[in-house]
C-alpha cells in the first residue's frame, strides 16, 4: 500500500486549485452508446448519497466498457454486494475514474485479478496494484458491463473522483452530454412548525400543504396561515430523456422575500458525511411510508457541506401581521426548472391538530454514551450514535427485546448483547442474533460469540431475539447431471440457498484442486468457468461445500467427463 501512495504522489503533480476546474475535454466517454441515467449524482438512497451516475446498458451485460483517459489500476475490488466487481483508474490529471457491477474485466485485468483469486483462495478480493503495474491508455476496453453487486439490473456505475481528497464529483461537470430537456417534478409539499410555539394551517405537526400549476408551468401553494419558526419540505425527483427512472433532483434554492435562506446542490460530497443524508430528509416519514422529503431548513445534528448559503439554518420565522413570499427552485443539471411559490400569513388559529411527544422513561442525550439493561439483553450506544435527543422506547418480550423502531436514524453502530447461558453448548452452536421484520420474520444479524455472551453490532433500531438454524444449506446443480459429458459446456453452475442464518461461506475443487466460483447471491447461483483451464483430465470430480453463518454444512459431489 506504500508504494501505491508513493507513486501516486509522484503520478499527480498538480494543484487542489486546478483540480476544481473540471476539465470538460479530457475524457471520452465510458460508454459508445448514448448516456441515458438510470441514476444520478447526489441521488437520494439509503443512507447515502450516490456517488456517481448510473448509466443504461440497454438491459444487456457485456457492453465494453473504456478507460476515460490514460491512467494506471489504483483499486481492483471483487465483493457479493456493493459495486460487485469495480475497478478504480487513476490519471495523471489528478482524477480517479470508477467502474461498478461490471461482468468481467478485459483480458489482461482478468488474468491478472484471476492470478490473485487463485492465489488467496476466495472470489472476493481487494487489491491495490504498484502505480504503473497495470496501466492502461485513453480508449483502451477496460471490462465489460454487468450486474455484480447491489445493482437492480444491468448498468454501469461510473464515478470521477479527486485523486488527493477522494471526494467525488458530479460525473456531468466533466463535459459528458446527457439529454434532458424536462423540467424536475414536484410531487408533495409539507410544512413543519418547529418552535415550540410554531403552527402551520392549525397544526403543530408536519402538515401536507396543497398547491396547482400555473399558466407558465410553475405552481402556487395555497395560501399557509403560520406563526413561529417554520420550515418547508418537498418530494420531487428529475426524468433524463429517453428514460423513465426517477433521478435525484441537482440543486435546491429557497428565497423568502426574495432573500436566499438555503441554497444547496450535488457537485461534490465526501464519503465520511454520505451518511448525513438522514438529516437532509424527514426520516420519520421515511421509516414510514419510504419517501423521502428533503427538508429546505438544516435540521438538528446536519453537517453537511452541500450548502452554498444558509440564512437562519433555512428556518421561517412568521410574526403574525406580516406576509411573506417563499419560493422553492429545484433545478436539474442541465438548468431545468421547477419553481413553487408559497404565500405565508402570519396568523395564529386555535389549533386542530396538537402535538404529540412520546415520553418514557428512557431519555437518550445523544453526545453521551447510554447504556440499557433489557434482562436477556444489554444495549450500548456510544455517544454520537444518535443526531439528536429523544425519548428512546425500551421493550423486554419473553425471548425478545425492542429496541424503539425505525422512525429515528442511527449514524454509529451501537451495541446489542444477549446472554445465552439457559441453552446447552451444543444449541448455542446453532443460535444467532435475529433482527425480526413486522412480521416476526428473523433475518441475520452479524454474530460474535464468546462463550454465552452474543453480541452484534448494528445501526438498525427494531425487535430482536436469539433464533435457532437446524437446516443446512441446498446444493443443486443447474446446467449438468452426475456423469454427464460436458465437452462442449463453457461454465459449471450451480444454485445454493439457505433457508434461514445465510450462507456465511462456500468453496469448490475438481479433482481435488480449488477452483474460482464466482457468487451471485441475487439468484442464489455460483459459476465455476472452464476458460480457467486447470483440467488435466477427462474424468473429473466435483466437490462443493457450503456453509451457514451458524456452521450447518453441506456438501455435493459430482462427477463429469469433459474432453
């Protein structure tokens, strides 16, 4: 890892200044089809921003896939989920190009990241090659197109990074030509009373606000009785053309009284605050109904730098006998806008609809470490786990704790430990720590046991309990029969599952020699390909393992003939 940081030292001789410029003739294009989005930068997702812009494959894998700009193999990284197989390119410019989900590298990479899955005995590697060990020039195939990892269908995963700070940067500041000629849409508005004293439309809680488009394609708001200090929100998202996906939206402005109060847009973030996202939206709402409001005020525990301007952290306050103009700009990359405007009066109503706070006996100070005893289990959250104060809600079941719900955002792992010590050594080898749906449904929880004490750690507030897994894994075969001749077969595949803990790990050997299967735990299928070359004989033998996460085991043994 030295050596990769000496030499990329020596590999950018410019200035962080430089950098900002965005060069916008550079780099080609990583694609030679048209760039349609299936996702854009800054997008909204779980509890991160993306990081780069998803670009349509034409629903096909194997596209090639080219090097943006002459550069040399920084990164190779290989994993089940996230980006799948992505490779990182760094150029003497002081930018890193990203490839994600990709199906395979070219040839040259291939043999290369081949050699190392063989050597450490495991599909998922990581791997940072000596500056220059693998370079590559400006238009030369770099991979293919696929869908490894956490992609819901086949794209590329395409990211420009700053080589020096690793911050990521809008991917479309860089010249590349996107169609969109269509305004973002606006779907829902919300106002929040945020004071104590605060009310909208006669309601201290979060209230929708109606509104209708206009001669000129903008929107009005009806007209919000308010008093106190408010704060407005919005769900809206942006179409590319050629595309129905909804993207994220590029840049947000909030005037009131034609004075900025918030102005924030997705040129670039860092990784360490992605996870702020939670505090740009309303995360209650989203723990409830999975939309997402962005919020156009900053709300407590918010630190993040994609705000140009802030007056009075975004936040209205409506003295009564006053008016007060509020427009909302959402803008795309390209400029398209959407304006809303929201006429505010001030006046205090009696109240319909009051505030409710729920009070138990647990309060959580959120810079201050707490710790809970739950009988069968203890909770620990570090100090800072949590953005704010609030009153956390503490079950003890019989088998189960609950640990509040997911209407409140964790931002550090915290702790959850059971005692097991009312089982046998024996039943304790079978048991993991579940997190239940609503369901009562257990899915795993990462499990470390020392003795009778488990424990996990999650960001995942809800119900969990110690289940029990008896039932090894499955192994079909999907594409062969025992015995079968298989001479003109190109890949051996085959389907694993488990019905319960997971599958922790798998391995595989033919004629007693491991052998590389590549996992795709979205259709629950590993491939072994005979491009590796390692027969040496016609009859061979097949030996599959797969293992649980809580150690039940299974394996299949097969025979074939291949010529």
């Amino acid at each position: 890892m030295g050596k990769v940081i000496f030499g990329l030292l020596l590999f950018f001789s410019i200035s962080i200044q430089a950098q900002e410029n965005y060069p916008k003739d550079a780099f080609r294009s990583p694609m030679d089809i048209p760039l349609i989005l299936a996702g854009t930068f800054g997008e909204l997702r779980s509890n991160h921003f993306h990081s780069g812009v998803d670009i349509k494959t034409q629903q096909r894998q194997g596209l090639p896939i080219y090097a943006i700009g002459d550069g040399t193999v920084t990164r190779i990284k290989i994993s089940h989920w996230g980006y799948g197989k992505v490779l990182y390119l760094a150029h003497p410019n002081g930018f890193t190009s990203v490839y994600g989900h990709l199906q395979k590298f070219s040839p040259k990479i291939e043999e290369y990241i081949k050699k190392i899955q063989y050597k450490k005995k495991s599909y998922e590697v990581e791997v940072f090659p000596d500056y220059g060990e693998v370079s590559v020039e400006k238009g030369d195939i770099i991979a293919y197109g696929g869908n490894t990892g956490s992609s819901s269908g086949p794209h590329l995963h395409f990211e420009i990074r700053s080589s020096i700070s690793e911050k990521p940067t809008n991917p479309l500041l860089y010249g590349y030509e996107v169609r969109d000629a269509t305004d973002p849409t606006l779907v829902k508005l919300y106002g929040y009373p945020l004071s104590d004293d605060a009310q909208v439309n006669q309601s201290q809680k979060k209230i929708a606000i109606n509104f209708t488009r206009q001669e000129d394609g903008s929107f009005l708001a009806d007209k919000v009785m308010a008093a106190g200090t408010i704060g407005l929100g919005f769900i809206g998202f942006d179409r590319q053309d050629m595309a129905a996906n909804r993207n994220g939206v590029y840049s947000v402005q909030q005037l009131v009284n034609g004075k900025v109060y918030t102005d924030y847009d997705f040129e670039t973030f860092s990784f360490a605050e992605t996870r702020y996202l939670n505090t740009l939206i309303d995360y209650e709402h989203y723990g409830k109904y999975r939309q997402k409001i962005q919020q156009c005020f900053k709300a407590p525990g918010n630190r993040l730098s994609i705000y140009n301007k802030l007056h009075n952290d975004g936040k209205i306050v409506v003295r009564e006998g006053l008016s007060y103009n509020v427009e909302i700009l959402i803008r795309d990359y390209k400029g398209n806008l959407t304006k809303l405007q929201v006429p505010i009066e001030g006046k205090r109503e009696p109240l319909k609809v009051e505030k409710e706070e729920l009070k138990t006996e647990h309060y959580v100070v959120a810079k201050k470490p707490n710790n809970y005893d739950l009988g069968i289990a203890k909770v620990y959250f570090p100090s800072n786990t949590f953005y704010t104060d609030f009153y956390i809600d503490l079950k003890k079941g019989k088998d189960t704790v609950t640990i509040h719900n997911n209407t409140v955002p964790a931002h550090r792992n915290f702790t959850i430990t059971f005692d097991a010590s009312k089982y046998s050594e024996e039943e304790r080898k079978q048991l993991f720590i579940a997190r239940l749906d609503k369901n009562l449904r257990p899915s795993y929880a990462s499990t470390y046991k020392r003795g009778t004490t488990f424990t996990t750690r999650t960001r995942n507030l809800g119900t969990y309990a110690l289940a029990k897994d008896t039932i090894p894994p499955k192994i079909y075969s999907k594409n062969f029969k025992d015995n079968q001749w298989l001479t003109n077969y190109r890949y051996l595949s085959l389907r694993i599952s488990d019905d319960l803990s997971g599958i922790d790990s798998y391995s595989a050997t033919l004629n007693g020699e491991w052998i590389l299967m590549e996992y795709e735990p979205k259709t629950n299928t590993i491939t072994y390909n005979f491009d590796d070359k390692i027969l040496d004989k016609n009859q061979c033998k097949l030996k599959v393992v797969v293992t649980d996460n809580v150690g039940n085991s299974t394996t299949l043994e097969s025979n074939f003939h291949r010529k």
